[in-house]
C-alpha cells in the first residue's frame, strides 16, 4: 500500500517480524549483525529489510579508530608492500592498522567476521577476490565499510574494488620480448582459477599474435606466484635443446626461481634467457641481473582503497571500482635474442614505446587484480 503522494510508508521493525515469522528480538539481531541467527532466517529478514526499503540506523556505539586489513598469507614483499600503502593513508588519519591473517585467497575465513565485529574498526581492507553474502549483510548492519583489492580476482561490479591493468601488463611484457627478436617466449602465469594469471595471460597471447608468432602449449604454465613453484616450472622449461630463449614469469617472485634455474642449467641471463617479472617490488632491481619487470602499483592500490574506506559516506554513490595502470620498467636480466636481429638503444627505446601505449587499451583485454 502507497499513501496518496506515492511515497511508500516506512515499515516498522514488528511488521517486518510478524511477516518474517519471526520475534521482533530475532530481526533486531539481525540488525546488529548477531551471529546466534540461523542462515535461512538472516536471509529472509535480510530480504525482507531490503524489499520494504527499510533505512537502518548506523549503529551509536562507537567505533575504534582502526583499519583492519584482511590477508590469506604475509609472508611475502608482495603483501609487505600492501601493509606500507594501508599504513601510509592509516597515518595520515591517526588510525592504527591491524593485520589480520585468514582464509584462503578467495575468501577470508568464516570465523573471521565474529572477530571485526568485536573490534568495529572504521573500515575493513581485504586482499581477496570477494565476500560471502552473509558477511558483506553483517557488515552492512554495522556499518563497517570495506573495500577489496582484487589479486585474486574480479569482485562483484557493486562491491567497492581497486586492481590494476593485468592484461595491459601482460601485452607489454611480451611485446618487449617480441620486440627482441625472441620467438620461443614462455609463460608462468599465476594459479589457473585467478583472474589476474587469465589476464596476463591473455596479454601475452595477444602480444604473440601481434607479432605472427604461434604459441607452443609446452611454453605455456600455471604457477604459484613463489619462487619454487617459478624455479621447479623452469627447470622443466629448460630441459632439453628446444628450451625457450625468454621467460614471462607472471610475478617477481617466480621470476627470482627463473634466473636460480638458468643458473643451475648454466644459462646467462640475459646472454642465453632473457627474463620478464611483474609487480617490481623493491627486491626486483637488487636479483643478479636487475630484473626487467612490470610494475604493478601495489603501495598505490593500498593508499587508494585506504582513502576509499576514509572518505564520506553518500548513500547514493554507486560503488566504486579504481583501475590503475601498469607499465614496463626495462633493466638488464634482458637482450635481444642472439638468432634475431642486433637492436641498437634508440632502437630498444622505440620497442618499449609500443607496449607503453598499449597500456591506454587496457579496457580492450580481460581485467582482474594483481596477484603475485
């Protein structure tokens, strides 16, 4: 029922309960994100709230000035580089920054929203590729913000995201490779079930096909983004007389186990093998040699999804998603390849620009977060 002007009355707490069949005490839980509701009912009242247009109170408690941060692993630079772009922006806001370790790299683990709602944080940052729907629900009634960083993938087009150019970078990398002369190019892509590995993935395909080169399956390997999953993918790589001359190695990481296994196969690097990463952590321009890779801005995906959290709620803003672009950072672990034709600096120069305006197409290939 519409009163006379259209506007739809607002529902009350004990209509939605009695419609719900349910107590009026089981749909204030819900409301604030109780955990001693079942599934069922947490979602009918859920939809319910939502279908009457029901306009909840944020909660008065107030909230800790903290930034949680949400990851599956911290064992890496990859994630050391994350925490510095969170802290950067948690600094600036006198807010704490608490790391919290759980779940797998798809989703945090089901415990682990009892615990935020315990510490109310002023927002959450999560380095997943999305959230349950009871969990996103849960923090909705708290009014605890969150914001993904998608490595692991490509979140829902309504949950506030930040990632970066995946295919773009990948297009690039191999274009530099292409542009050396080099034919036989591998790939050690990420896991097979990340957007982010299919993304770079597909860029490197794309760059194959631009330059009329077919690509051998044998080439072509799903990694773990570490150094001994890169190493041990290598080492089979390079067994054998019909080795690759250049290797794609979809993280700095496994780039690192690339350059251990030519040193094992007594190949020079990048004399014999050329060598491509992607992230450009610091320890990239420290390996032997500096590693030519694609820097992935992951202080900057932290800083920007920190500020999202931060800024201003506006009920009406759709949610954001921020894509930051990647590009190629050439150093000396590559060279044109020995067979091909001799590439003189200026000519180098004129290689590189290609893949770098190649990076303004990133919306032409598939997306996804990084995730080495």
């Amino acid at each position: 029922m519409h009163d006379d002007d259209g506007v739809r009355p607002r529902v009350t707490l004990a209509e939605v309960a009695k419609e719900a069949g349910v107590s009026l005490p089981t749909v204030s839980k819900v409301l604030n994100g109780r955990s001693d509701v079942s599934r069922a009912t947490r979602a009918r009242i859920e939809q319910l709230l939502d279908a009457h247009g029901y306009r909840r109170r944020k909660p008065g408690a107030p909230r800790s000035p903290l930034i949680e941060l949400v990851f599956h692993e911290l064992d890496s630079v990859w994630a050391m580089e994350i925490v510095r772009g969170v802290e950067t922006v948690a600094q600036e806001n006198r807010a704490t920054v608490v790391l919290t370790r759980s779940g797998t790299r798809h989703a945090p683990a089901p415990d682990w929203i009892e615990g935020v709602l315990r510490r109310r944080p002023l927002g959450v940052v999560l380095v997943f590729s999305s959230l349950p729907e009871e969990v996103k629900r849960r923090l909705a009634a708290q009014a605890i913000p969150f914001v993904i960083i998608d490595p692991a993938g490509d979140p829902d087009p309504y949950v506030p995201s930040v990632g970066s150019a995946n295919w773009a970078g990948g297009l690039a990398a191999t274009r530099h490779l292409t542009d050396h002369g080099h034919e036989r190019i591998a790939i050690i892509t990420g896991p097979e079930d990340m957007l982010c590995s299919l993304a770079r993935l597909d860029g490197y395909r794309s760059a194959m096909a631009m330059a009329g080169l077919a690509i051998d399956p044998r080439l072509v390997r799903f990694g773990d983004f570490q150094v001994q999953g890169g190493f041990e993918h290598a080492m089979d790589l390079l067994d054998g007389p019909d080795r690759p001359t250049a290797v794609f190695a979809g993280s700095d990481l496994q780039a690192l186990g690339v350059l251990e296994a030519a040193r094992v196969r007594n190949l020079r690097v990048p004399q014999d093998l050329s060598v491509v990463g992607y992230d450009d952590v610091p320890l990239a321009q420290w390996s032997s040699p500096p590693l030519t890779t694609v820097h992935q801005p992951l202080r900057q995906m932290a800083e920007e999804a920190t500020r999202m959290l931060l800024r201003p709620d506006d009920p009406g803003k759709a949610a954001q998603r921020i894509e930051l672009a990647t590009h190629l950072v050439v150093r000396q672990s590559t060279a044109p390849h020995k067979g091909g034709p001799e590439l003189r600096p200026a000519d180098v120069a004129a290689a590189v620009g290609p893949a770098a305006d190649a990076l303004s197409g990133a919306g032409q290939g598939p997306r996804g977060g990084g995730g080495g």
